[in-house]
C-alpha cells in the first residue's frame, strides 16, 4: 500500500504554504515533506520539525481521500 505524499519547497512563502494546505486535500496527501515553510506551529503533535526549524514531516487528517480522477 501507498501512502500519498507531497514534497516541496516552499521558499518560505505564507501564499504557498496556503495553498498547500488546499492541494493536501485536493490530492488525499497523508504526508507532508516541507522545506523552508513559513511557519510551523508550536505545539501540533502532527508536525515533527528540524531543530533550525528549516524543514517539517506533517501527518494530514486525509486518511480518506482518494486521488482526483
């Protein structure tokens, strides 16, 4: 089995890291390999971020979602 995921840069752009959040849902990514986000929440227990918080790991909520036909 496949766990859908999406890797990106987001060049520390908030517009991005914006619109990733719609294509995770669009797509049913499980997984979120980021670079260089915006931000990062503090206290998210489904984000796991690097020490120089340069780089994050997100578990979704779209256990669900199938891919767009």
């Amino acid at each position: 089995m496949m766990i859908p995921f999406i890797q990106i840069n987001l060049q520390r752009s908030q517009t991005a890291q914006s619109i990733l959040q719609q294509t995770a849902v669009t797509f049913g990514a499980q997984v979120l390999l980021i670079s260089e986000q915006n931000w990062s929440p503090i206290r998210d227990s489904r984000w796991v971020v690097s020490d120089d918080r340069t780089c994050a790991v997100v578990l979704t909520d779209n256990h669900h979602q199938t891919h767009p036909t």
